[in-house]
C-alpha cells in the first residue's frame, strides 16, 4: 500500500478529537451567566449592566494589549477574557467604581492570567484573585443597597446601605434575618449583595445547564454545596438548623463560587475523587471563615486557598491509566527498592 497517497498528517499528542475548543466552553459559561445577569439588572438598575460591560470590555481590552507588548498570539477567540470579566462585575457590589472594577481587570488579567502564561496557565481563579485585590478598598466593595434599587449609571451614588443576609448570620442573629426577608425572597434573589450572587434559582438553573451541556461535572459543586449543608446544619449556633443551613446555602456568594468559580478547569483537579476531595476543602474552609473569622463571607478565600493545593491532590490521586491493573500497578515500596538498588 502506498501510504504516500493517503495524506495522513503526523503531529504529537495531544490529539484533539473534538471541536469543543476553549471558544466553545466559555461561550456556554457565559450563556449560564445570561439569567444571573439580567436579574442583577432588574434587582439594581441599568448600572449592574453598564458595570458589567465595563469589566468585560477592561479584561478583553488588558489581554489584547498585554499579548501584543509580549510579541505573542492574540487569545480574545478563546472568551476566557470576557468570562473573566464579568465574573468580576458578578462578585462586586453594584455600586463599585469603575475605575475600582478596571483595577481588578488589570490584576487579573495581567498580573494573574499573563504573567504565568496566559490561558491554562494560571493557578488561582482571576475572578477571585482580581476580588481579593480590590477589598484594598473595603469601604467601596462592602457597600450594599438593597433590593429593587436603581443605581444611577454616573456621578456620585447616593444610596442607602442595606445589610446582606450574610451581615445577619455573621452575627448569629437569624431572627433579625427573618424579619427583612424571607427564604422564598432569598431564593429568587430579592436581597442585596452583590449583583450576580443574589439569585440562587438563576445560577442553580445555569449550573443545571453547564451540567447538561457536559462543560462541568457534579463532583465539586455538589460536594462543596453539601458540606457546607452539613456543617451549618449540624451546627446551627443556636439557632433553628433546617432554617439556618438553607440561609447559609442562599445567602453570599455560595451557589456563585461552587458552580462558576471552583469548576474552573485550570485551577480544580483532574480526577473525580480529587473534585470531591477539593469541594469539600471549600466547603469547610467556607463555614470556618463564616463561624471564626471577622470577614463575614469566606467563598472568595475558600476557593483560593484550595486553588493553591490542587497540585498536591493531582500529585497524590492520579487516575488509573489505562490498561494497568491493580496487580501490575506498581507500588511505592517496589519503587524505593529499585532506587536503592540503583545507589548501590
């Protein structure tokens, strides 16, 4: 056979067999955040929209610029950039500046994103990351107003501050809770907060859609959701458990982080087991922030700091590769024995 006249092309691994590029990934993320979205517009006014593309169009317009200053290929085809952004408006207060939201873009595009190589090879969430520097400016970034307020797109916003279901837990006091809102108001997303975290039926619905659309797996948000579950429920602080775990698990950014945040594929593992192993590290570090620390959401610092693990738990639960069985699979003492036998 001539296998000249084939045309068969040769090329290393990997070899890609499918068409769901990066492009593609990101564009269904961001037809999940649609809803969340459009809610936070009609929760706060025009302004949430004007924020978000504000952000969206500051982390495209930082990728582009940084990508042509270091001589390499323009990656704004990938979305990762637009994704980015509007998480970043999504977890602000919808009253932040928006020279405060062009400060995070640059963090975490340049700073987090292409210092480390550009996309795939970060290892915090930039969202996160890009959140976390902008609480530099506390007073702004823990300003709320509350449900059903028109923010003005410019000039000096005169609002009043409205407590966040998470302000009342943070104090034990969810009698105080209950007497603002409800959990039927909680769940549709009639609270304030920031402006894409308010609506846990909107983000349940997109977390429903990426899981139908196979771009994330169970493993970490339901694992993350349920530990936190267990944790507030057995651990109620006094107060009513059934009513106070469901406050905890609809209140803040919890629904946020653990759908759209912790799935992140470049900074979560690989494997299933280390999925669930990583969701429950959020979970815990979540409800330990919440019940010990003096920051009165812990979703941010939760799914930060176990960004910074995944390489030990990728290191240590590896996936069984295929065609090894249990009985060749080679152990750790036979390891150490051939090294020893190769020193003497």
């Amino acid at each position: 056979m001539d296998y000249k006249a084939l045309n068969l092309i040769g090329s290393s691994s990997p070899h890609i067999r499918t068409r769901d590029g990066a492009g593609h990934i990101m564009g269904e993320v961001l037809i999940a955040l649609v809803l969340p979205l459009a809610f936070g517009v009609y929760n706060f006014g025009p302004r949430a929209l004007a924020a978000a593309a504000v952000s969206v169009a500051g982390c495209c317009a930082f990728e582009l610029l940084c990508r042509l200053l270091l001589h390499k290929n323009n990656t704004l085809g990938d979305l990762s950039a637009a994704v980015t952004g509007l998480l970043i408006a999504m977890v602000s207060p919808v009253t932040t500046p928006y020279w405060i939201l062009l400060t995070g873009d640059f963090f975490a595009i340049v700073v987090v994103k292409q210092l480390f190589g550009g996309v795939g090879k970060n290892f915090l969430n930039p969202a996160l990351a890009a959140r976390a520097f902008m609480l530099s400016w506390a007073g702004e970034m823990t300003t709320w107003v509350g449900p059903r307020t028109s923010v003005p797109l410019l000039g000096v916003i005169d609002a009043e501050t409205f407590p966040t279901p998470m302000s009342y837990l943070h104090g034990n006091d969810l009698s105080g809770l209950m007497k603002v809102t409800d959990l039927p108001k909680m769940f549709v997303g009639l609270v304030g907060g920031s402006m894409g975290e308010v609506s846990a039926m909107l983000l349940l619905l997109g977390g429903l859609f990426l899981l139908w659309r196979k771009v994330i797996t169970w493993y970490i948000p339901v694992s993350y959701i349920g530990t936190v579950a267990a944790l507030t429920f057995l651990f109620p602080r006094g107060n009513d458990p059934l009513q106070w775990m469901l406050c905890n698990l609809l209140g803040g950014g919890l629904m946020l982080g653990a759908i759209f945040m912790a799935t992140d594929y470049v900074t979560s593992p690989v494997s299933h087991l280390g999925q669930a192993i990583f969701g429950v590290g959020c979970g815990l570090i979540t409800v330990f922030i919440r019940y010990f620390g003096s920051y009165n959401e812990g979703v941010c610092y939760a799914i930060l700091i176990m960004n910074l693990t995944v390489w030990l738990i990728d290191k240590n639960i590896k996936p069984r590769r295929f065609g090894v069985t249990r009985e060749r699979r080679p152990s750790r003492r036979s390891g150490r024995a051939k090294k020893e036998a190769v020193r003497k």
